[in-house]
C-alpha cells in the first residue's frame, strides 16, 4: 500500500523520513511493530483521509489517544503520511476515549 517514494514525517519531531525502507525502519526502530492494543478510527483532515488511534490503557481502563495519520493516497497507493500527536485530537472532534467493549 506504500509507494516507493512515500514520505513520512510527524511534526513537531524534527525528521523526515523518504522510500519505503527508510519509513518501514524507522517505524520499526521506534518501536511501532510490537505496539499491542490499537484502536484506529477513519476521520479525516483537510479534506484528507486519515486514521485516529487510540491505545489500551488497562489503568483507565479505556483507549486514550496516541496520534492521528493523515494520508495522501495516489493511484491507490500511499504517498504520504504526517502523523500528528495526541493534542490534536480536540481541535477534530474526536472522542478523548473509547471504551473497553468497542463502543463509541
């Protein structure tokens, strides 16, 4: 689904990260891959698509927010995605939480 060329970044943190490998490696290094208990919910930014995910927190008991990926698609494929953090979920309209039992 990643285009050859896809570009990610995630401003504020400085970086920007070119070519599937380069952005596959750096979810990897950062941890991404053995991120457990994902909740993602289609929204959108700018007209864009994009995904809210929120992340398991057994001592509350909910999902709270963790980041919101905005996606540039072309010819059906991925070629960007800015990923912003949590503080931006207000500003979307988007729940501060979701429940354990996949209600919203």
């Amino acid at each position: 689904m990643l285009r050859d060329d896809v570009r990610f970044s995630m401003p504020p943190t400085p970086g920007l990260y070119v070519g599937r490998d380069a952005v596959v490696n750096f979810w990897i290094e950062s941890g991404f891959e053995g991120m457990t208990g994902l909740r993602a919910v289609p929204t959108s930014v700018n007209r864009q698509p994009a995904l809210a995910f929120y992340l398991w927190q057994q001592s509350e008991g909910a999902y709270l927010p963790l980041t919101i990926d905005v996606l540039r698609i072309t010819g059906g494929a991925i070629t960007e995605i800015t990923t912003f953090h949590d503080d931006r979920f207000p500003q979307l309209g988007l729940p501060e939480r979701l429940p354990a039992d996949g209600t919203e």
